[in-house]
C-alpha cells in the first residue's frame, strides 16, 4: 500500500466505518481526528461508491493518486530530481494530493520515467 494507505488512514478508519460511501468514510475520519492529508486522500474518492473495507479503500486512493501525479507531471523531462519534479508539478498546477506525494519522494535520487516516481509514491 502507498502514501495515502498509511498508519493516517488505518488510524482513521476503523471496522466501524465500514461498509460506507465517501461521505460516510468522511465523516468517520473526522471523527477519528484523521490527519489533513488522509482527509484530502479521502475526498478524492468517487461520491458513488461503496467501501467495504479498507482495502477498498486503499485499491481507490492508489488509483486516483496515480492519476493525479500523472498529470502533475506533464512535460516532465528525464532523468529529474525531486526538486524539478517539484517544480514541474508546481507548473502545472498540481493537487495538494499530488504534491503531498511527490513531497515524499528522496532527495539525492534521479528519476528516469514518470511510472519509476509514481511507484515511488504510491
């Protein structure tokens, strides 16, 4: 599991909170004190699903922040260090989501494709 199925998450969403929509898992989270970023992870979910389990939930996060890095990354040139890639994502206008992300990447590394800094995040 990625960034976004961290401890926050786990901590955020306990068995109680299943099975529920996004607004319910929310909610939930809110209730838990869930962190900002489990939270803005959270209201990335499609509103017309239903979660059963956290797995569910981490399967949906994973697949939204992928897209989202995608696109932050747009006319990224390679090999890129986190602080172009920051710089790009800034550019063109990326997410907190995306940003949260990408913020996590290693310092003292060259990337060489999107896909190789998505499975860094993710």
């Amino acid at each position: 599991m990625g960034l976004f199925c961290s401890p926050d998450i786990f901590k955020a969403l306990g068995p109680e909170c299943f099975p529920c929509d996004k607004e319910g898992l929310l909610a939930c989270a809110i209730r838990n004190q869930a962190s900002e970023a489990a939270q803005i992870a959270l209201n990335q979910l499609h509103d017309d699903t239903r979660f059963s389990n956290i797995t569910d939930v981490c399967d949906n996060i994973s697949i939204v922040c992928n897209l989202e890095v995608k696109r932050a990354l747009e006319g990224l040139t390679f090999p890129a260090t986190k602080e172009k890639i920051l710089s790009q994502a800034r550019a063109n206008g990326a997410t907190e989501m995306a940003m949260l992300a990408l913020n996590e990447l290693p310092r003292d590394y060259r990337f060489s494709s999107i896909d190789e800094i998505c499975a860094r995040v993710l």
